[in-house]
C-alpha cells in the first residue's frame, strides 16, 4: 500500500458534498483535485494540504505539522500534517478547510508541453 487508504476514505467522506472533486494516483500517493487544482492529498499515512502561504508559518506551529520537501526544497505553501495532527474531527477539518479556502486563490499548475523527439533542422536556401 502506497498510501494509506483509511486516511483516502476519510477525506472522501469529508469532500463528498463538493463538487467538482478528482482524485489522481500521483508521487507514489493520491491527490484530490478541487476545480482542477491540487488541494489535498496523501503521501503514505501523511496528509499534504495546500494553503495559503501567508498562513504558512503558522501552520508549521500547529500539532504534527511541517514543511513539505517532497522534492528536496521545501515548498512554502505546501504542508505535511502527521496522523497526530489529524486525529481529532476538528484538526482534521481545520486543515481541510484551509485547504479549500485556498484552491480559490490558487493558480493551476502549469502543464509542460513534451518536447518533440525529432527536431527540424532549419536550412537556408
């Protein structure tokens, strides 16, 4: 198991009424998409918020909760929150909550185009 599916089903339970919700595989996890935006995911037994960063600071001074370096740097704006930070209905949905009142603001992620495996060469005549 690549993420756990108890903490999966707990966030679906608690998105149900919101529409419009995708749920993508992603880094080993899985990402729900709010609006076509990241919004909250799971990467093992770990909740991954995306926030306000102006909220940012604070959060890290919250129960359980710290920089997400997924990828090495950490990414201000982005939070990992452990199992103990999430336990109580009312952590849980604090971070959810934030999470949502975010995606409004939020920019979507920019798709890269694949690069062409062949390139033309320009001559002139």
């Amino acid at each position: 198991m690549a993420f756990s599916l108890e903490l999966a089903e707990k966030i679906r339970q608690r998105l149900k009424e919101i529409s419009p919700i995708e749920e993508k595989e992603m880094m080993g996890g899985i990402a729900f998409m709010y609006r076509g935006k990241m919004c909250v995911g799971i990467i093992k037994d770990e909740m991954m918020c995306r926030i306000d960063p102006s909220k940012y600071d604070w959060a890290l001074e919250q129960n359980a909760c710290r920089e997400m370096d997924f990828t090495g740097r950490p990414m201000k704006g982005w939070v990992m929150i452990e199992e103990a930070g999430i336990n109580q209905p009312n952590e849980f949905n604090q971070w959810i909550q934030l999470a949502l009142d975010y995606n409004q603001e939020a920019k979507k992620s920019i798709k890269k185009k694949k690069k062409d495996s062949v390139r033309t060469k320009k001559t002139s005549e």
